[in-house]
C-alpha cells in the first residue's frame, strides 16, 4: 500500500459489558480470549503485512496506554495518541486526523477498533486495500457486514445503488445509518437484504472526513484546530487538555455519518467477524464442549448442564474447582473479588449492573 496509508485504532473504550474481567486497571483489549494474544494485540498485528507500525495511531486514555504499549513491541510512545477523557468516537476521530493531517497531509486513514474478532484476515487485508483506493477517489467509505441474523444490538447500514468497483470489489452508495432497532425492525432489515450490520470500521482521506466535521460539526472542529495550531509545541499537553473538557461526547455515526456526502460500503463478507460487545456474543465464537458449555478453568465438574459459559481470571484458575448440576444458558464469571452470574440472553445488559454498582458507591469494584 501507499506509504501514505494510516490506521487509528480505537482502544479507549472501558468494556463495562465485559465486567468484571474487563476493569479499569485491565480493559477489554488488554485481555486474552483466543490464545496468548491479546484483543489489542491482534488487532494490529493483522494489519501489519499492509501498513507499517510507523502508520499506526492508537487512540486510548492514558492509563491504557501504558498499558497496550507494554504488549505490542512493534509500537512506539509516539504511536499512541492519548485522550484525556472519553469523548465519543467524533472527537477520537478527529484528534487522530488533525494529527495525521498535521504530519501528512495527503494521508488516508483506516479507523478501526481493538475489540473486533476475524478468522479471515487475509479477507479483511484485501478489504482494506480496496477501501482505500476507493478513499483515494474521495468517498468516505464503510465496511458492512451482512446480517445472519436479525440483532438489534447493532446499528445498521441502508444500502443504495451499486457504486464503482475497486481490486473487484463491489462498492454501494449509502441511503442512511440507522441506530440500533428494536427487534421487530431488525427482522424486517434482514429479511430485506438492503442492509448492512454497521462495523464501525471507515476508511477516507484524512482533510476529507475534516471537511465533513467542518460541515456538520462546526464547535468540534473550532476545537481540532485549536489542538493542531498547538502540536509540536510546549502547549500541545495542556491545549488538548483543555480543548477535551469541552467537547460534547458524540459518535462519528451520528454527528458525520448520518449526514455525510459521498458514503459508499463495501459489503464485508466471510470475514467471520464479530464485535466482541458482550459476553453472549464472545460465547457464540469460543470453542465449546458437546453440551454448547465453554469453560477456561483448570478443574470443572459439568453435570446437566448446557450452553452454559465460565472464565476466570489468571488468579483463580489454579487450584480451584468450578462445579456446575442442572444450569443451561447461564454466564459465569469469576474473579479474584467478584463473581457475576446472569443468563446469556441478558448478557448485553451487563453494563446497567456496573452502573447500579457505582450508584452504590462500589466503584472500588469497576
């Protein structure tokens, strides 16, 4: 690819809907679920054979930072780009590209996220290529995934008219994004073969997705520039410090996408991709036993019990037994100071336990 390829990935979020492993002091991306590596960790080494590490930005909050970088050697402190809070992915976004703009300003970015599972890379990689050369002919570009089934925990993507076709992939122009439905509504997009699970994965030319902030979010954007007039200089620390407090927390999908000129998606098939958003979802791509049970401890008793999912931490998996008789479809997750029991089928809600949990001034345990 063009040495004028970048990618921001997006490792700020703090996984309350994979409490209680994933924590403050150990988010989600930090963690290892499919082997010795870790999610942060495989989200960039597969994208290494296309873009060099020297093009790859990390957008996280500072304790994660120190964090992540302690497990990707190939990255450098410069790699990281730090938030002082989160913000919402518009305000991400835009800090990675006013950087990006400021060092290349002819660059194209690939935004991505630290929490996506694939088991075809080589796929995604040619998505990538193709996204991009599309991003040189000025689009804003999304890869969409077409829905298996009809989940209304994602948002969704409003397919139009087929567009250009780039390294033989078709590209489709986008009529709207549409926010998570209810489940009624998320049947009917699926059945209608028009839409598109939304990635949350874009691709566009760096001065161009600022030209979309600049048109659709005028208060982000005065900010931004702000923040650039400050980089490389004794001031960058404390403009963007104060520049953050400032800003509204917003996605890029509501406050660009939605009315951004030029979109188009590339459907983004066989990927076998999933947004590790919850534990139902990190269930249904663990391997399990022949009763649908997926357990990582070292010692476990399972009698009449099926679908039934347990994790523990590294601390608790030696010497101690997990016995389970008679549970089905139950999420168990265990701790070194908590234990979290809920149904699959209530595992996206996860986060409302975290917030009632810090309601009750129990913050200790987040």
């Amino acid at each position: 690819m063009g040495s004028n390829y970048y990618a921001a990935i997006m490792a700020g979020g703090g996984g309350t809907r994979l409490w209680p492993l994933s924590r403050k002091r150990r988010p989600k991306q930090a963690l290892k679920f499919f082997g010795d590596r870790t999610l942060f960790q495989v989200s960039v080494e597969r994208i290494l054979p296309i873009i060099d590490p020297a093009n790859i930005l990390v957008l996280t909050v500072e304790d994660h930072a120190k964090i992540l970088a302690k497990q990707e050697e190939s990255l450098l402190p410069k790699n990281f780009i730090i938030e002082p809070s989160p913000r919402g992915t518009a305000s991400a976004i835009g800090l990675a590209a006013i950087y990006l703009n400021h060092r290349d300003p002819g660059s194209v970015m690939a935004c991505l996220t630290a929490d996506h599972y694939m088991t075809n890379e080589i796929a995604f990689r040619e998505l990538l290529k193709a996204a991009y050369d599309a991003a040189l002919d000025n689009h804003l570009v999304t890869l969409g995934i077409t829905p298996e089934v009809p989940d209304p925990t994602y948002g969704y993507i409003h397919k139009g008219d087929e567009a250009d076709k780039y390294r033989g992939l078709q590209t489709y122009s986008v009529k709207a994004f549409k926010e998570k439905p209810d489940a009624a509504i998320a049947r009917e997009y699926q059945q209608s073969g028009e839409y598109s699970w939304n990635s949350g994965m874009f691709v566009w030319r760096t001065e161009r997705i600022l030209e979309e902030i600049q048109r659709q979010m005028p208060d982000l954007f005065s900010g931004l520039q702000e923040i650039q007039k400050a980089l490389d200089t004794d001031r960058e620390r404390e403009t963007v410090a104060t520049v953050w407090n400032e800003l509204k927390s917003i996605t890029i999908d509501y406050g660009v996408m939605e009315g951004a000129e030029d979109v188009v998606v590339i459907p983004a098939d066989d990927l076998g991709w999933i947004d590790i958003g919850d534990w139902n979802r990190l269930y249904n791509v663990l391997e399990k036993d022949e009763d649908g049970n997926v357990c990582d401890s070292e010692a476990t008793l399972l009698l009449d019990t099926s679908g039934v999912m347990i994790l523990q931490d590294e601390q608790r998996k030696s010497g101690r037994l997990i016995a389970a008789l008679g549970i089905d479809d139950l999420v168990i997750i265990d701790t070194e100071d908590v234990l979290l029991i809920c149904r699959r089928e209530k595992a996206d809600q996860v986060k409302r336990l975290v917030d009632f949990m810090n309601e009750r001034k129990l913050g200790n345990y987040s």
